[in-house]
C-alpha cells in the first residue's frame, strides 16, 4: 500500500514540475525548432560517429592483423631452420633449443614481443607466464593444428602481474617432421590508444557541432519568430483598442513586406473602424435627438388628444372609435418613444443603476398582478412559485421589474390560452426568474434573435398590447448592466422559457444560473399565487 502511494506522490510531483515544461515548449515555436534541430543533429552525429569509429577500428585492426601474421609466418619460418636438425621430440637438448628460439624471436623486434612454442606432445614454451593460456581456445587450437595461420583477440596477463590488455594472438604450424605450434602475442596497446583518441575526438566534435546547429538554429529561428512574435503582441493592443500600434518596418526582405502588409491592414482596420463609430455615434445622436425633440409636440397632441378622449361621448359612434384609436396609438408611440429614449442611454454609456436590497419574488408577484387584466383578456393563468423565504438580492427595483413585465406580458402573448409558469430560486450568489409559457415557442434559431431590436418572429402576428418591439433588448441591456445574464429557449409549439439570472451582492458577476436553461413540468408550488 505504502509503496503505490509512493508512486502516486512521485507522479503528482513529476507531473506538477513537467507541467509547466511542456505548456512551456508548446507554447514557444523558438523553442520547438532548436529541440527538434538538437534532437535531430544529435542522432546523425550518433549514427556518424558510430561509422566512422567503426571504420577506423576495422581498418586499424584489420592492418595489425595482416602486418601480424606475415611476422608470424617469417617467425615460423625461422623456427624451422633452427628445429630441422631435430627428429624427435624426447631428444634433450629440443627444450633448451625451443626456450633459446622463443627468446631469440621475441627480443628480434621485427617480431611480436611475447612468443610461445608448443610440442605436438603438448609441451610448451614461453617467453612470458603468459596467463589465460590462449590454446584452451578450441577453434584456434583446431585451426592451428590443420596447418593454418589462425589469429584471435583476448584479453590476457601476459607478464602475469594481474593486468589483463588486449592482445591479437596469431598461431601458425611449423612442419619440420615433427609437429610444432608457434603463437606470438601482439599488444594492442597502441591500436586502443588510438581507437579511444578517436572516439574522444568525436565525441568531442559531435558535441560542439549538436550545439553548434542548436545555436544557428536559434538564431535563424529568431530571425523568424520575432517579427511574428511582434505581430502578435500588435494584434493583441490592436483588439484591446489600442488601434494606433504599428509594427517596425527593418530592411526590405519577405519579413519586412510582411510588416508592411500588416501595417497597411491595421491602417484599413482603423479607418474602417473609425468610420463605423462614427456612423453609430451619427446614428444614437439622431435617435436621441430625435427623440427629444419629439416629446413637445408629442405632449401638445397628447393635450389635444386627452381632450378629445375626454369628450369622446358627445361624438358620433365613428368618431368615438376613432378617437379610442387614437388615444391608444399615443399611447403606444409614448411608450416607443421612452425606450427610445432608454435605448440612446445604453448605447451611449450614461445608464446607471439604483442599488436596493429587495424581495425579487415580492417584485415577481406584483409584475402578475399588475398584468392580470391582460392576463384575464388572453385567458391565461399565471402561477408564481418561490421559495418560503424571501429572496433578498441587490438590484435595482425599477429596472428588474421592467424586465418581469417585459417577459411575463410577451409569455402571456404567446401563450395560445395555456398556463404561465414563473419560478423564482436562488443559490449562493445568484438569483434566478424563469418565465415559461406553453404556446407557440421559438422556431430553431430564433433564441438568438429575440433580443434583437424590433425583431419579431411573425410579423403578421395581432399583438394585444401593441409592444414597440424593443422591451426584450431593453431587458437584456438591464440584466447585463446587473452583471446578470438573459437567455432563452424554446421548440416550436411547446413553448418558450426565459431565464433571468442576477448577482446577489451589487458588484459581483454570474458564473451559474440556479435554474438551468432548459424544459421542465410544470410543478405546484405551496406558496404560490395566481391572477
């Protein structure tokens, strides 16, 4: 048990130091290409070292071997002259002879150093102890025996002090009538040295070179990355608004017509821009100005109008309907021209709230029952379900309740004579209004849209209340000067449901919604109201 929790510890800990490593090198091009260029110059120096070293040992041994068995033969050689005379080999004086020539061969130095002589008895002669005999080697033995030149490479204690080097030995026959062996020992000493100088060489080269290439790869890299990396941090002060910032124009190469053309694009960015600010600013200039100077005659046809209105009896039947006609319609164009009015204030940024601590189902409830003559008109019932306590948020009263009206008059529009759900709930730092009606609902697409100014999704469809068609912007335009959201949602011919989402604490923002944005029953509430 201890032991997998052991491991789980070191993988956290590897995990936490490799983590930012690898966002690191994800994150940097700079970085990815020396890698990957190190990596790769790393293996073909591996590979090409391996070859050549390869090579040239092969070649150095394969020298030494040949130069060693030619001395050898002559060696043999020179041995039979001596040991012809010989016709036996129990004769006395053979031994002596034998010691006399290996001594002889291995002081003469165009011979190997160390040189030993063997019987076809099996006695053996030796300039040096010689320890690891090489005849336990049964090829080169069984080679030697057949009448050949046969070599090998050991490592061996010849001067019998405990320090095994490595040693080419080369055997060879010599054919006087009677069977002798000769075996002389080649240091390779010499040939090691070399072959590890070589590899320390390389080793040595590949290394500098790796880094070398690492280096130019950096830098090239640099040359590279730098005017993209610029690129980037211009665009990013270009989105932040900051449409002034241009990139540094070097030389005349690709990377400076680059620039160029980057230059040139943010300079047709910001004119486009600027046009279509000013464009807008043209536009909430006129509908604000439009729509104050509208309010004075405005308020002299509304005198002339309540006059009329108020006198409506003492005309005839036609004129009475045209005069109601005509309250209303001004009516209505008062209230289009107040969200007007309203509109021009969000969009030029002087909207402001007027925090109270409230009771948003309070609000709710007084929303149905200020629509319940609209709701008896279309026959639709409207129940308000929330919790036993009171939902206490920092809002502005005026400004939420223009929203429940907006939403709970538009559901009870679009109803088709079916219930009205409104649901109000709270978590710990949010209050939510859902609003839910059983009518047409919202064909695909459309929940996108309907908080589009004087959008509508039927146009042919008779409005009760004869809306202006911007109470569903406005609504959206106070929810997010709450730090609130507004959504919708709907499937045709179930329904439509909206859900207002609020901070509790003035200031704070919204992450999650306590009703979720989607279709649910109809439940009955224990304190709930209708109208």
């Amino acid at each position: 048990m201890w032991l997998r929790r052991l491991g789980q510890g070191a993988a956290r800990v590897a995990d936490r130091v490799s983590r930012p490593l690898i966002e690191r090198f994800a994150a940097s091009l700079q970085l990815r290409v020396v890698a990957s260029t190190l990596i790769a110059s790393t293996i073909l120096v591996l590979i090409f070292s391996f070859v050549v070293a390869g090579s040239v040992t092969s070649g150095l041994l394969d020298e030494r071997q040949d130069t060693a068995v030619d001395e050898t033969g002559n060696a043999a050689e020179r041995a039979a002259e001596q040991l012809g005379t010989y016709s036996s080999s129990s004769d006395t004086a053979l031994a002596t002879t034998l010691q006399q020539i290996a001594n002889e061969l291995a002081e003469d130095p165009a011979y190997a150093p160390y040189i030993m002589l063997r019987t076809a008895d099996g006695d053996v002669t030796k300039t040096h102890p010689i320890a690891g005999d090489v005849r336990s080697s049964d090829d080169l033995q069984a080679a030697v025996a057949d009448r050949k030149v046969a070599s090998q490479y050991a490592d061996l204690d010849v001067e019998g002090d405990g320090d095994f080097l490595p040693y080419l030995v080369v055997g060879s026959y010599i054919d006087v009538g009677i069977g002798y062996e000769i075996y002389a020992f080649y240091p390779l000493e010499s040939q090691q040295d070399a072959i590890s100088l070589l590899r320390t060489n390389l080793a040595l080269a590949g290394v500098a070179l790796v880094l070398l290439l690492g280096v130019i790869a950096a830098l090239v890299t640099r040359l590279v990355v730098t005017p993209v990396r610029e690129a980037a941090r211009t665009s990013q002060r270009l989105a932040a608004g900051l449409l002034h910032e241009r990139m540094e124009v070097r030389g005349s190469d690709d990377l400076a017509r680059l620039a160029g053309s980057f230059n040139l694009m943010a300079e047709n960015l910001q004119s486009q821009i600027r046009r279509l600010e000013e464009m807008s600013m043209m536009q909430r200039r006129f509908t604000s100005d439009v729509s104050h100077e509208l309010r004075t005659p405005l308020a002299t046809i509304r005198m002339a109008a309540d006059l009329l209105y108020d006198n409506r009896d003492d005309f005839d039947p036609v004129t009475k309907r045209s005069i109601e006609l005509l309250q209303h319609e001004i009516d209505r164009f008062e209230d289009l021209l107040q969200e007007l009015l309203e509109i021009s204030r969000f969009d030029s940024g002087f909207a402001s709230l007027e925090v109270d601590a409230v009771d948003v189902g309070r609000i709710a409830e007084d929303v149905v029952t200020g629509l319940s003559r609209l709701a008896g008109e279309c026959g639709v019932e409207v129940t308000v379900e929330k919790p036993p306590r009171r939902v206490i948020a920092e809002v502005d009263p005026r400004r939420v309740q223009r929203i429940l009206r907006n939403l709970v008059s538009n559901a009870i529009e679009h109803a088709e004579g079916r219930p009205v759900e409104i649901r109000v709930a709270e978590s710990d730092t949010a209050v939510a209004v859902a609003v839910r009606d059983h009518g047409v609902g919202l064909k695909p697409g459309h929940a996108d849209r309907v908080f589009d100014r004087f959008w509508r999704a039927d146009p042919s469809r008779n409005r009760k209340t004869g809306g202006t068609g911007l109470g569903l912007a406005i609504s959206l335009e106070d929810a997010k000067l709450h730090s609130g959201t507004l959504k919708a949602a709907g499937e045709p011919g179930k329904g439509t449901l909206f859900v207002l989402t609020l901070p509790l604490q003035a200031g704070n923002r919204v992450i999650t919604s306590p009703i979720p944005l989607r279709f649910e029953e109809p439940k009955e509430a224990p304190h709930a109201t209708q109208d």
